[in-house]
C-alpha cells in the first residue's frame, strides 16, 4: 500500500490545486479584509488560532478525501473490459 513518489506528486499538486480555487471562503476573508484591513482579514482566514485555521481544515479535508477515494477505489477496483 506504498504510494509511488510519481503518483503522490500529481496527488499533490491537485490538493494544491483545489486548496487554491477561490470558494465562499475565501470570498469572506477577502471582503472583510477589505472592509477591516488586512490585519483582520488574516485574523478571520486564521480564526484567531494559528493551529486550527481554515486553510490547514481545507488542506487537510482534500487530503482525506483523496485517501478515501483512494481506499475505495483499492477495495473495489475498476474493471476493465478490453
């Protein structure tokens, strides 16, 4: 069950990926950083606890969701008819 490099890479990238497409969220953090400053748009993207903000609850949903994926898709994987 070792995850190749080649593949844990692409899986990377597309949690960086995701984890960079604007959502509801960050509309909120960009609109009260532009009504409040950037000092409270920061501490509202951080919810005023550097170790449980919303960017590391994004990173690490998408990553959890991936190994779920990745565990079903283990457990009953694809045929192919060929």
């Amino acid at each position: 069950m070792i995850v190749e490099p080649s593949t844990l890479a692409l899986f990377l990238v597309a949690v960086l990926a995701l984890f960079v497409t604007p959502g509801p969220n960050m509309v909120f953090v960009l609109s009260y950083s532009l009504a409040h400053g950037p000092r409270a748009g920061f501490a509202a993207a951080l919810q005023r606890n550097p170790w449980v903000s919303r960017v590391q609850g994004w990173f690490l949903g998408t990553v959890l969701a991936g190994l779920a994926l990745r565990l079903l898709l283990l457990e009953r994987p694809v045929r192919q008819d060929g």
